[in-house]
C-alpha cells in the first residue's frame, strides 16, 4: 500500500537554527521586482533600526511578523555572500532566494515543495499574488505595457483606478498582521466581484491595488470607482476574535489619452489622483485634472434652435453624455476641460438628433462616415 504523504507543514521553514517565511522567500524569488530594486530596499534598510516588518511589506507587499521578517532578510544576505564568495562573482538576491528555497528542509510532500507542481501552477505562483489572487506587480506592469501600446496604436480609451486601504498600518498595529490579511483578501475579493472580464484586478504592492479597465471613458471608471468605495464602506469585515470592523478605500482615476499619453505618465496621474483623495480625507474617489484648459464653445445661427449641446470625440469615448456643455447668457454654449498635450478629434452634437464639426475649428479629418470631425491641437504650457 502507497504511504500516506505526510501533514503540511506551516508556512515556514527552519535553516541553520531560524525561522524563516517560506513565502516571503517566495515572493521574493518570484515576485515582481527586479533584483536591482530589492538589493537597493535591503541595503538601505540594513542595521539594527531596521523595522524587518515594514521592509518586507515594501518589497513584497506581505505581512510578516518582526522576527521572521528579520530572519528571513538577514539569513538572505548571508546566504547570498556565501554563494558569491563560492563562485567568486556576484549573486543577484533574487538567485540567492530561490537558491535558498531550495536549501530548506520542510520534508517531502510538504505544501512548499514545488517539485510536483504543473507549469499552470508555477506561472500562477509567478504572476499572482498569492493572499489575494489576483495579478502580482509584475503581471500588472506586463498587461498594462500591452494596453498602453494597444491604445496608442488605435486611439482606444484606457483608464486606471489605483486603490489604497486608509489607515492600514493602524489596523494592522490594532488587530494583528493575520486581521490585515484577511482585510486584503477581502477588498481584493470585491474588486474581483466588481471588474468586469476584460478588466485586470491586480495588487500593486502593499495594500494597494489597481484595476486596468480596457474601452472605459474617465466618467465610466469613476461610476466603477466610486461604487467600489460604497460598497467596502457599506459592508463590514468579521473578525473572530475582534467583532465586525469596517475598513474605507481611497482610489484615483486616470485615463488614455485625456490625462496622460505615455504609460508612465498615466501610473503617475493616477497616483497623483490618489494621494489628493488622501489628502482630502480618505474614504474618496478622486480624478486626475491635467494642467492645460481648453473651451470649447458652440453658438447656433439660428436663436433658439439649440436646447442641448454635448463634445464629444476620442477622449471621452464619443459619448453625447460625459461633456455636456452649458448655456450662457449670451445663448452660446460653452465648457471647460482639462486636456493633456496631445491631438485630438471631436464635434458637437445637438439635441442629441444631430452630429456637427466645430464652426470655429481651423483643422477637419473625414470621420468615415461622410462627414468630417474637428482637431484640436493642446499644446503644453
């Protein structure tokens, strides 16, 4: 009769006397930073002040108690001089880590020994994060690089919402690194619930997360964002030995082309949404507002003939409800927008029967269906 394989051992590990995170090791080896940013992070944090708990969030975005935090880092760097001292050339510490993994004696059958895992299984340990299980750092930044250059090929919409737990370290401190696991769970869970299929869910490092939401216009991912932040305000997290505790989510919005037109311009306009949301108060969702302003103004020929006036063009998705534009005392119609560098196309419709270029534009483009749309030109500074 075949032995029983033996009881899963905790999620640690012992070498040379210590405890070790064997995920933390893991995510570390796998994860993804680059070897480069880890070896920066670990190098400038070295000493006896060093908060092993914080740093292990930073570079891993897990929750580690102090003293396995430390051991796991100190042992890494040992272990990584050891082997360059052996080969007598310099060990990248991503190499050190899996070299240390295997170095671990957890016994056979154990839950982390990957020597029976599928290749399915080894690319899900490679691109998602494993509390959550959604995409890691290093699936985000892949897709999001397609999408981008995906959208500036064919002038596709892209948004981005970047999410952040408020006041996380103080829950963690409160109730434990195990309740602020489960809290990242369980706002990953609701994202997963909210995105649609074509959107990508992913934890961008500690506790915040970020969705890339493909063919969605600023005013569609601020309907997504703010839902989000109701629902995880609305409802209420268990905790078995601490009750109910609700957590609240500040989140911001940024979009191809409106905001930005180069990748890392778009992960820098919605981070700076985001912080303003913190900086507001938290528990918000904030747009990205670039700095050019461009009026756009529609004023009929015949009094009266218009009652409604909406822009619409590429930077909005051609949607006859996200700008609309207001009446002035003089009859025109008139509206102010925030526009990032860049060229755009656009008309105006009217009563929402009737599609028209823009009277006042100096440049048109056929819009493939017999008629033309306007250029607008937004130039920097």
């Amino acid at each position: 009769m075949a032995s029983e394989r033996q009881a899963p051992v905790p999620p640690s590990g012992s070498y040379a006397g210590a405890v070790l995170d064997v995920p933390l090791l893991r995510a570390l080896a796998l994860g993804g930073k680059r070897s480069v940013e880890i070896q920066l992070l670990i190098d400038g944090e070295s000493g006896g002040q060093t908060d092993y708990q914080k740093l292990a969030l930073v570079l891993t975005g897990l929750s580690v108690p102090e003293r396995e935090a430390r051991a796991t880092l100190d042992l890494l760097r040992g272990h990584q001089q050891d082997m360059a001292a052996k080969l007598g050339r310099p060990v990248k510490v991503k190499t050190a880590a899996l070299d240390l993994l295997e170095s671990l004696d957890t016994g056979p059958g154990s839950a982390d020994d990957d020597s029976d895992l599928t290749y399915d299984q080894l690319v899900q340990m490679a691109f998602h994060d494993h509390l959550t299980g959604l995409a890691n750092f290093r699936f985000f930044t892949r897709r999001l690089r397609q999408e981008v250059q995906r959208s500036m090929r064919y002038r596709h919409l892209l948004s981005m919402i970047m999410i952040d737990i408020d006041h996380f370290k103080n829950f963690n401190d409160r109730f434990g690194h195990a309740a602020g696991n489960k809290v990242l769970a369980y706002v990953a869970a609701i994202l997963r619930e909210e995105a649609r299929e074509t959107d990508l869910a992913a934890r961008y490092g500690g506790e915040e997360f970020a969705l890339v939401l493909t063919e969605t216009a600023k005013h569609e991912a601020a309907r997504l964002a703010e839902r989000l932040r109701a629902r995880i305000e609305a409802s209420a997290l268990n905790l078995p030995e601490h009750g109910s505790q609700h957590v609240t989510v500040s989140a911001g919005i940024a979009t191809f082309p409106r905001d930005a037109q180069q990748l890392q311009a778009l992960c820098d306009a919605a981070d700076a949404a985001l912080y303003e949301a913190k900086q507001q108060g938290r528990n918000r969702v904030c747009q990205f507002q670039p700095t050019e302003t461009v009026e756009f103004v529609y004023k009929s020929e015949h009094a009266g003939a218009a009652q409604q006036v909406a822009v619409l063009g590429d930077f909005n998705g051609w949607s006859r409800e996200a700008d609309r534009l207001a009446r002035a005392p003089d009859g025109s119609f008139r509206a102010s927008m925030r526009l990032a560098p860049g060229r755009y196309v656009y008309k105006f419709a009217i009563n929402n029967e009737f599609y028209i270029a823009d009277p006042m534009a100096t440049e048109f483009v056929h819009d493939g269906y017999g008629g033309r749309n306007s250029v607008l030109t937004v130039k920097a500074g």
